[in-house]
C-alpha cells in the first residue's frame, strides 16, 4: 500500500470530497480490522471450547481450569500481548516510510524480548498453587489449578512466536492471513477436542495439551507463511540486526506490556472483590454473566484498538500527520457508532441477557440491574481502546501507563470500594466506581488525543525510523 501524503483541507473538495476521504480511510482500517476480529475470536473461542469439555467433567475441573486461564495464563497473556504491541509503533511506522526490511528486523528482535520475559514469567506456573491459595482460592482449587498450569507452559511459550508474528503481518495490511491460520486452528482444535475429549474421553490434562497444540497450529501455519516467500519485501532471512538497539526496544516493549496488562487486570479486580461481598456466589454468577458478555463483544473494540495503531502509525511513518488525525477521527468514529449498536441492544434487552446463560431467577435479577453498568461499559470500551491504540501508533506507551495507574488504581478502584462498601451499594458500586475510572482515563486520552501536535508526532516517527534503521545497517556491514 502506497502512502500519499495529505496536503489538502478536509473541507475543499466540500461534502463530496469528505465522504469519499471517509470511504476511503475506512477501506484501510476495515482492512485490518475485520480480519483481526475474526482471528481473535478463533483464539478466545479456542480458550472457551476447551472450558466448556472442563465442565463435562466436573465442578472442581471447571474451577481449576478457569483459575489457571484466567488468572495464572491470562496474566502472562495480557503482558506478552502488551509487550509485542510495541511491534505495532515500530513496524507500523517502518511500512508507512518504506523501510519494509526493518519489518522482519523488528519481528526477530521482539522474538528475543519476548523469550527472555516468558522465562522471566516462569515462576508464575511453577508456583501457581502456592501463589492462588495466597489470594484466597480453596486448596483443592488452587492444587489442582496449579497443576493445569504446568500443562499450559506450552501455549506460554507460544506467546513468544505468535503476537510479533500477528503483529508483523498486520502492520502490513495481511491480516487476512493471520485470520485463516487461526481458524485454521480454531477447526484443528474443535476436531481433535470432539475426538479426544468426546470420543476417547481422555480427561481435563489432555484437554489442556489440545489447547496447547491448537495454539502452535497458529503459530506454525504463520511461521511458515512468512519464512517461505510470502512476505518477500519485509522477510530477508534470520539477521544479527535483530540484536541492535535491544534496550531502547526492550524499553518499548515493556511500557506497552506494562499499559495493556494494567487494563487487562482492572476488570479481573472486579471478579475478585465481587468475591468478598455478602451473597458472593450470586454477585460472582451475575457479574460473570456480563462479563462473559463484555468479553466477547470487547473483541471488536480491541480489533479496532489493532486497526488504528497500525493506520496511524502508517501514516506517521510516512511523516503524513494530517493523515495521522484523519485516521484517528474516522476509526473514533466508527468504534463509537458500533458502540453504540451494542449500547442499545444491551438497554432493549436488559431482562432477558440471563437467560442465555441462567436458568436461576436470583440471577436473573441482579443481571438485569447490572446491564446498565454493563451497556456503558461497552459504550465507553467502543472509544477507550481506540485511543489505546492511538497511542501505540504514536508510540506514546509509558505516558498511557501512568495515566491507567493513576486512573485505574488510584480513582477507579478506591471510588468503587468506596461506593461498595461504605455506601453499602454492593456489586453495582464497585463496577460503577470502576466505570468512573475508566471515564476519567478515555476523557485524559481523548484530551491528549485532541491537543496532539500531529506534525511533530510525524517528525519524530521519521527520526525513530531513521536512528534504529541506521543501527542495524551498522550491525549488518560489520557482520
């Protein structure tokens, strides 16, 4: 994709004009959008497939596996995807200034960050047990958990390889193929789960070892894409290139695992707390109910969060910052009229969600008063990720991170607790006072977004560009 530079108003060409620049522009984000949406759909189905045969086999399984995925993998999950969302700032800018052969550079030196941190990550599995029955969880439970997640260091390590290679491929407009080799997956692991699981009924560790192999499904089928000639203009071979410059990437790499894993956890907080209140068993099932729910329709939101890191840092790479601000407006835009669809769905069919997962008329109840926290919640994640994602084209990680600990931890939660607690309002407290933090956090991102000095963030993508492109040709005449 070539990228032309944007000189002209956005009103010259009158209505006519904008609405084509609008067509356009959206063409480019749907382009990465819709394919990442699919693909991380096939992932969290993998993950919700495999659950499902865990609670075939009983209560205790069920826990234990949630425990393990949700709590010990999905933290690891949360701060590797975070730290290959550097990937996005790096090579996005790379392809927009047609320094394609830095793409695969990038992509190998993530490979060597990511390997060191996933070892890093290690004592998280090992110690699993000992880690879970600290915050709080039954022994039984915690012994059990434990023991699935050594079962899951395989889909760990699968980390490693997979988001830098999305990451890759992505950033130069080939979602689709990151798509069809994680439904790929997504049908191996379906096939191989009815036959081991349904059939053979082999029990809840080899369900665990189905998910893992499902995962390196992914990751080879993309593996081989790239390494075999399907990436030509960004793929040059394994280079010692990938060895420059590894503190200032490994800087970047860690404000954005740091920034993504601070808002992966703040809702998972929500579940915890919830724990703690009178009635925790109907508190937990109803805010489960809707958290299932925000889960899956929160795969859109960070679709578009992938979509707009890749489009402005495209643009910015290109020293285009006009066409930076245009991006950002229209995939705002867009994010929110989506949201808004939800929004109304959720409001319209407030009585009924429950039924979907809960026969229980208790449950039913509470999830009827928590789908207005619910519907706004969903309203404002259809603008908070794409100004995330904003910032990860700007490169503006460790600035966001700060801003989510002050917003999340030290408005969100407290105000929530507060409200909890003290006013004695229960679960729709402590979510409201979470939603609060949330708010302040998209309104500090909207302002920053606003103010933005989209020439400069353009010249200053160039000179990135430039310094660490210069450092590997360095490495790469002296080798």
């Amino acid at each position: 994709m070539e990228v032309q530079e944007e000189s002209v108003p956005l009103l010259t060409n009158g209505g006519t004009g904008l609405a084509r620049r609008v067509w356009e522009e959206s063409k480019k984000l749907w382009a990465v959008v819709g394919p990442s949406m699919i693909g991380r759909l096939a992932l969290y189905g993998m993950c919700v497939i495999t659950q499902a045969y865990a609670g075939h086999v009983g209560d205790l399984e069920l826990a234990s596996f949630s425990i393990a995925t949700t709590v010990v993998a999905s933290f690891a999950f949360g701060f590797m995807l975070g730290m290959a969302s550097a990937m996005e700032t790096l090579c996005g800018q790379a392809f927009g200034a047609k320094r394609y052969h830095m793409l695969g550079v990038y992509m190998q030196r993530s490979w060597v960050v990511l390997f060191v941190c996933d070892i890093l990550l290690l004592p998280l599995y090992l110690y699993a047990t000992p880690l879970l029955e600290l915050l709080g969880q039954p022994r039984e439970i915690a012994e059990q958990a434990g023991y699935l997640s050594l079962w899951l260091l395989p889909m760990h390590f699968s980390f490693v390889f997979l988001f830098p290679l999305q990451r890759f491929l992505q950033c130069q407009l080939k979602n689709s193929v990151n798509a069809a080799f994680t439904v790929l997956a997504l049908l191996v692991h379906v096939l191989v789960s009815w036959l081991l699981l349904e059939k053979l009924k082999l029990g809840l560790t080899v369900a665990t070892l189905t998910l893992d192999f499902s995962w390196w499904v992914a990751v080879v089928g993309q593996f081989g894409y790239v390494v075999c000639g399907g990436c030509p203009r960004t793929w040059k071979g394994f280079s010692f290139e990938a060895f420059a410059e590894l503190w200032g990437f490994l800087k970047l790499s860690v404000s954005s695992g740091v920034m993504l894993c601070l808002e992966n956890w703040y809702y998972r907080i929500l579940v915890l707390l919830a724990g703690n209140l009178k009635n925790a068993e109907i508190a937990v099932d109803a805010l489960s109910v809707c958290m299932n729910i925000n889960s899956w329709e929160m795969m859109i939101p960070l679709a578009f969060f992938a979509g707009t890191g890749v489009r402005v840092a495209n643009e910015l790479g290109a020293g285009n910052g006009k066409g930076a601000r245009f991006a950002t407006i229209v995939s705002v835009a867009t994010s929110t009229a989506v949201g808004l669809v939800f929004w109304s769905l959720i409001i319209g069919f407030h009585d009924k969600i429950a039924l979907i997962f809960s026969t229980s008329r208790v449950i039913q109840e509470v999830v009827n008063r928590l789908c207005i926290l619910l519907a706004f919640s969903i309203l404002l994640n259809s603008v908070q990720p794409v100004l995330s994602g904003v910032a990860v084209g700007s490169g503006w990680q460790a600035l966001v991170a700060y801003v989510n600990i002050g917003t999340y931890y030290f408005i969100g939660i407290p105000f929530g607790l507060i409200l909890g607690w003290i006013f004695e309002l229960g679960i729709l407290g402590i979510w409201a006072g979470m939603i609060g933090g949330t708010g302040i956090q998209t309104l500090i991102l909207a302002i920053l977004t606003i103010r933005c000095d989209w020439d400069k963030e353009a010249m200053i993508a160039r000179d990135r560009v430039k310094k660490w492109s210069v450092a590997a040709d360095d490495i790469r005449t002296n080798s």
